[in-house]
C-alpha cells in the first residue's frame, strides 16, 4: 500500500474507519485512531489534549477525537492545500447513523463524493446504508491504482453506477476488472 497524496491515504483510512463502526457499533477513542494509524505504518510525532499530528514523508495529518466525532485532516507536506483532504466521522442523529465521509479543502473542482457515497451505518442494526466504494492504493508499471475488494465491487455493480471515478468523479474506461480514469489519471483494480 503507498500513501503519497492525502487521498491515497483518505480512502483506506475512511474504509478501516468504517469496518471499526460496524464492528464496535461506536467512534474509535484516541487509543484506537493512534492503533489504526499504526496500521498504515504511521507514528505520531506530537500529542496534545484531544488532537495527535502525525508525519510522513508526504503527508502532515492532524487528528482530533471530539466528543461525538472524529475529524483527520490530511495535508501534503508542500503545504499544496488544494490537495489536502479532510476525513469526518460522525453521528448523524436525524438518519440514526453513524456517517464517515471525505471532504475535500478545495471542493470547486469536485463534483460528487469522493469513494462515490460517504459510509452510512445504521446505528441501530450496524448495516451499511450506503454504497461507498473505497479500497487502497498499489503502484506498479502502468502507475497508481485504486484497489478494491471483490466484495466492495459486487455491491457497486448491484446498486451503483460503475462508470463513475470513486476518486474524482470523472468517467471510467473499464477493461475486464481493470479501469483507468482519463480525468484524474488514476488506475482501478478488482482484487479477489
Ligand atoms: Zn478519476
């Protein structure tokens, strides 16, 4: 997995995000966020009261635990702000759900979700409502891609629209499992 620009980061952050909800049927807390960061081999570098800063080689991210969200800022470390994303999770008390989505700084250019819809649980029943298509990034030969799990794809086919970029919005060209994004030049893999 790399994790270059925030949003090679925000897909997979926001999908771990989602799978600890429908297990634990709750936010992380501070320990479990600094436990999922660990996950994608990243230390944090400066703790203060509610709020952690991590650094990679490419990305300043800043988590803040509040009492009833988790907000994660992604920034590159050019200080690029019109790249820098931001991951929210949330309790939405209208729906009775618990909603985790990316936002980006710069939203002019964007239009649609990022991942296509935001992770929508039923706080209730713990069921995913929505149809987010969210995976990890790989670099090989022909560039970065997102991949998706098989099972990620099958709900996408069943009850979205395929030709929809989940990162930019933009139209896929499909070939077999294998996609590729003119508008945003990322790749897309089904794995599994
Ligand atoms: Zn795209």
């Amino acid at each position: 997995m790399i994790t270059y620009d925030p949003i090679t980061l925000a897909m997979p952050l926001s999908k771990v995000i989602g799978e600890f909800i429908l297990e634990n049927g709750r936010l992380p807390e501070g320990d479990e966020l600094k436990g999922i960061m660990r996950r994608f081999g990243i230390e944090e570098s400066c703790l203060d009261r509610g709020m952690m800063v991590y650094r990679t080689k490419f990305l300043v991210i800043l988590v803040f635990r509040g009492r009833e969200n988790v907000v994660i800022d992604i920034i590159p470390s050019t200080g690029e702000l019109s790249d820098a994303l931001e991951v929210i999770a949330y309790k939405d008390k209208k729906l009775g759900a618990v909603v985790v989505e990316i936002v980006p700084a710069n939203d002019l250019e964007y239009e649609g979700n990022i991942g296509i819809e935001p992770i929508i649980i039923d706080e209730r029943t713990l069921e995913l409502e929505s149809n987010p298509v969210l995976g990890h990034f790989e670099e090989d030969e022909n560039g970065i891609s997102l991949v998706i799990d098989r099972k990620t794809y099958e709900r996408w086919k069943s009850r979205g629209d395929v030709q929809t970029c989940p990162i930019c919005g933009g139209e896929l060209a499909w070939e077999g499992e294998k996609a590729y994004c003119w508008d945003c030049g990322y790749g897309l893999r089904v794995k599994g």
